[in-house]
C-alpha cells in the first residue's frame, strides 16, 4: 500500500485500475485483431507514417533554417527509416498475417532495430539506436495520440493517469470509461481541474511523481476531496474509504434536496446563483442544481474537443440551444477565451516563450478579426432566442475594451445589411481578471455594461503565481489581502457608475468564501453547477450583516493563511452539520 499526497480539485471517492495516458512509449496495448479490421488497422498505420513524417518534416525545416544544414541531417535519418520498405513491411506483415494490432507491430519491430545497433556496441550505433527510440516513441505517439481510442478499448471504467492533461483531452474524456483523473502536474484552478469539476469527475493534481509510482492495471483509490491517492490500499484502507464516501454523498444528497430553494438570506437579501459552463449540455445541470442562469459560457471548448474550428452556423446553433435550454433565463456567453494553456500553442508553428502573458483570449481575438466576428455574428444572431449578455475575457486595456466593441457594432451593422435580426439591447461587459483592470475598474465601468471578477486569474496575475503550476500551488490563495483588496475596490467602482458586478471565478463555488463575497457587496455568484446547492445553504443560513461583519473583519488580517482560516472557522461555525468536517465535498 502506498500513499500519494496531491491537490484534490474536483470532489469525489472512488477505487479503480490504474491506465496511464500520454506515456506511448511506456504502455504499448496489445491485442489480436479480427480479420475484418486487417485494412482499417493498415489505414491507421499509413496515417500515423504520414502524420510523423510530415512532423519530421516539419522539424527539418526548420533546424536548417535555424541552426544550418548539418544538424537538421539528423532528421533526415528518421525521415529515410519512416520510408525504408524493409522494415514497414515486416510491420505490414504482422498486422495482415498474424493480426496483430498496429501499435504492437511497430514496437517490435523498432525495438528489434535497436536491439541490432545496440549489439554493434560502438557509439554511432549507440546514437543510432537512440534515433530509433525516438522514432518509436513518435510514430506509437501518433497511433495512440488519440487519448480516445486507448480509453475507448477499456473494458472496465478506470483512473486515468498522466503527467499533464490539456484541458481539451480532460474535456473529450468518455465518461463511461473514467471514473477518476490523477495527473503528476497542475493546480486547482487550471482548466484541466475546472472541466474534471465540470464533469464531475473525482481529480487530484500536483501528485509529482504518480505516473512513476502507478503502474498500468495498478488498483488505485482516488480520494477528490483530501487529494490522496492510495495505491493497491488494503481492506482496512478500503473499508475507512467506503464510510467516508458514504458519508460524504449523504451530505450532497441532503444540500440537492434544498437545491429548488430560494437563494435568500435569512433578512431576505437575493443572491443570483448562477452556473459555469463549457458546453449547452451542462445548462441541464445549472437547472437541476437550482440555478437561476448561465453567468459564465466558456465557448473555447467548442474549439478544443475538435480539429477543425467550428464555422458560424454551427456556432449560431450551439449558442441557440444554451439560450433555448435555459428557457428565458439569463445567460452571459464570453467570447473565445484561447491561448495560454489552451489550443493556441498546438496550432502555432513558433509555441510563444510565455503564453500566459502572450497573445491570449481578447489579444487573440483582436489579432485575428475574421475568428472574432464569425463568433459575434453566431453570438448576435442566437441573441434574438433570450437574454443574451456578451463578456470579453482578459481585458488589461481601454483600448482593448474599445476595440472589441467597434469590432462588435462593426458586426450588428453587417447583420442588418444582411437582414439577419439581432437584439440591438444586447449588454456589453468584461471580465475583471487582471490588476490594471481591477485597478482601473472605475475607468472601465464608465465604458461597460457590467463586469464579472475572475479571480481565477486574477489571483494568478497578482500574486505572479501560476494557476496550473503545482510546484507554486501553496502559493495561490484567492484568500489574500492584495485580492480581497482588489475586489473591493472593482465591487466599488461597479456601484460607483451603476453597473452590475458579479463574480464567477472558482471561489464564487467554495462556501468558505460565500459569506465574504456576500459581505463585500456582491449579489450575483457563478460557479460550477454542482456546487450551486452548498452556495445556497451558505447562503440561507447568514444574514447580510453578519457578512458584512465578517467581510471588514476579513479585511483586517495581513495575510492569507489566517483569513483562510477566519473564513473556514466562521462557515463551520454557522452549519456544523454540513461543514463541520468539509473538506470541498
Ligand atoms: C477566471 O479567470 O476567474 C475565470 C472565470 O475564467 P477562466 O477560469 O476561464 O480563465
Ligand atoms: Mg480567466
């Protein structure tokens, strides 16, 4: 039995096998294939021939360009062995004749090669040799490239474990085949995390090394809401889970069943709960938890669980049927939100040295106008449908915000020259995420409809902590007076020129932090749907001034850990029941 401690980021308790992902070399599936599936499975070795010899390509061209014609020979050796008959034909052979599956067929017979330029025993071969390996290690990449297919052959559901997951591979994860993620890097509001929460699969991160301790098949149990994992636990370790596991759904089964009650504090303040989400499917679960609208629509993961991007039309009908799903409620959808640890580095030839702080979310969009307005036009058209409020995320510039809007009613007046009918009163707001934007709320609430404070990176670029990266993960705390500062001071401006102002980072779903956030001042909270119903206790059991009691008391500490502490000790002090022993179930 053995112990890994990691970053529990989405809630949860399950017992599994281990299967690893992303580590081609390591975990080469092996299977006999039926004679029907001989062509289809020499179609998919063509493909991935093609595909790494293409990359090679690729790569060739550009050491020579880069660093001359000597050291880009190197690939020329690869390029020659992708199309050197001798060998792809012994690997054709064994998948015709002995119906072996393609992956196998490759990794014997590159293994065979090198085993041949190791046994010559002098250091060209040596180098050769290595070559091979990296060869190997690419073209089985491309065969089981597609996280999807290795998943897909599972017999039983599984722990999916990994170094790094992007967030487009967490989203295309078949649900019916995973039941748990544990990865050996990111932190707890990287985008992987927030689609495991989604999903609502039981994820720990930041376990450092798990992918060197869990072998392939290994029983593995996950526990999501410590952030533990225990490899082949005993019967003792088993029996202690189960009781917990059980313990902790009796408490989400009791907080569902008040999830259809008013979010009203006890002197009957309202507090809008809305849902987070990435794709129109999860406006079922918004509902079902009780929420009142869609506050936050990620639509990047339109573009990241697909190779191509998806056209105008489509995107008109996927935001349509959110708006149709939601029935008259509200729903904010924020405009393309790609870069840093999503989609943009894969498609770009040259990745950027530092994509967090490159050309991300609106510097994208406004980099590339045709991408933007095909989105607005799907967004504007689908607005006529219901309440539509548009967001642009990550805006650090009034010029920006400027732009975007020209941009915008630059779209409206083509529509209408195209006899397309939009809503002309659709509102126009931004997210607060970055400091010169919190700083300068009050010149940019004079120029928007509404703000919504993503303290997911906002706490990211304030405190210069990466939100994805483990080794600083003690170092993220939304809990930090340089935040709390800073909220405040957006929440202000808001009222200032009477705009609306609702938060829709990760802790508008952690009920340590519902009476802070209620105790500043703000009335509309958008998280993850699950969490929605323990919100809403928070919410039901305080009145307003005793969070704003609390919420001036939390504002006097000097640092984090005893306002993390304040803020745990007052939530388990006003239900004890409920959280008396929470641990983010
Ligand atoms: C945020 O940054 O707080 C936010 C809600 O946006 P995202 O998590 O998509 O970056
Ligand atoms: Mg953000």
């Amino acid at each position: 039995m053995e112990l890994i401690k990691g970053i529990p980021v989405s809630p949860g308790i399950v017992f599994g096998r281990a299967i690893h992902v992303g580590e081609a070399e390591r975990h080469v599936p092996q299977r006999t294939i039926a004679a029907g599936e001989v062509d289809s499975e020499l179609r998919r070795l063509d493909k991935a021939l093609e595909e790494a010899a293409d990359e090679l390509g690729q790569l060739r061209d550009r050491t020579e360009r880069e660093l001359g014609a000597e050291p880009a020979k190197i690939f020329g050796f690869h390029l020659g062995l992708l199309r050197d008959r001798a060998l792809l034909d012994i690997i054709r052979g064994r998948i015709r004749d002995e119906l072996v599956n393609a992956e196998q067929a490759v990794a014997d017979q590159f293994q065979s090669l090198i085993n041949q330029f190791r046994k010559m025993g002098n250091v060209v071969f040596e180098q050769k040799a290595n070559d091979v390996v990296d060869l190997e290690r690419r073209v089985l990449g491309k065969l089981m490239g597609e996280t999807k297919s290795r998943i897909a052959q599972l017999k039983e559901p599984a722990v999916i474990i990994a170094h790094e997951l992007t967030p487009s591979q967490t989203a295309g994860l078949d649900r019916a085949k995973v039941i748990a993620i544990a990865t050996d890097a990111g932190g707890q509001t990287g985008h992987t995390s927030i689609v495991a929460r989604a999903l609502g699969l039981p994820a720990v991160v930041g376990c450092q090394d798990a992918t060197e301790r869990i072998d392939d098949g290994d029983l593995v149990l996950v526990d999501g809401d410590s952030g533990v994992l225990v490899v082949a636990p005993d019967e003792a370790m088993l029996a202690e889970y189960r009781t917990r596991a059980e313990r902790g759904a009796r408490r989400r089964r009791v907080v569902q069943e008040e999830a259809s009650l008013d979010p009203v504090t006890r002197d009957g303040t309202r507090i809008a709960m809305l849902g987070n989400i990435e794709f129109p499917e999860e406006v079922e679960a918004v509902l079902a938890n009780g929420g009142d609208g869609v506050g936050l629509f990620r639509t990047e993961f339109l573009y990241l669980t697909r190779s191509e991007p998806p056209d105008e039309e489509e995107q008109y009908r996927v935001y349509r049927r959110a708006i149709e799903l939601l029935a008259g409620r509200p729903i904010t959808i924020r405009t393309l939100d790609l870069g840093a640890d999503k989609y943009t580095q894969e498609a770009m030839e040259e990745p950027e040295r530092n994509p967090f702080l490159g050309l991300r979310s609106i510097r994208y969009c406004l980099a590339d106008q045709p991408l933007f307005k095909t989105q607005l036009r799907a967004i504007m058209r689908a607005s006529v449908h219901g309440p539509v409020k548009i967001m642009f995320p990550l805006v650090s510039t009034l010029m920006e915000l400027r732009q975007a809007k020209m941009i915008l009613a630059d779209v409206c007046e083509e529509l209408a020259e195209d006899g397309l009918t939009f809503d002309a009163g659709v509102r126009i707001g931004m997210m607060v995420e970055v400091p010169s934007a919190a700083l300068m709320a009050r010149v940019f609430a004079s120029e928007s409809d509404f703000f919504s404070i993503g303290t997911n990176d906002l706490v990211q670029y304030t405190l210069a902590v990466d939100r994805g990266n483990e080794r600083v993960a003690g170092l993220y705390s939304a809990a930090s007076p340089a935040i709390l500062h800073l909220v405040k001071n957006v929440i202000r401006a808001a009222r200032h020129e009477g705009i609306e102002v609702s938060l829709c980072g990760e802790i508008a779903g952690d009920p340590e932090f519902t009476m802070l956030l209620v105790g500043m001042g703000l009335r509309t909270l958008s998280m993850v749907p699950a969490q929605i119903p323990l919100v809403k206790r928070v919410v039901r059991q305080v009145n307003l001034e005793h969070c704003e009691r609390l919420a001036r008391r939390a504002g006097s500490f000097d640092s984090e850990r005893p306002i993390q502490t304040f803020l745990r000790d007052e939530l388990r002090r006003i239900d004890p029941e409920t959280f008396g022993a929470y641990n983010g179930v």
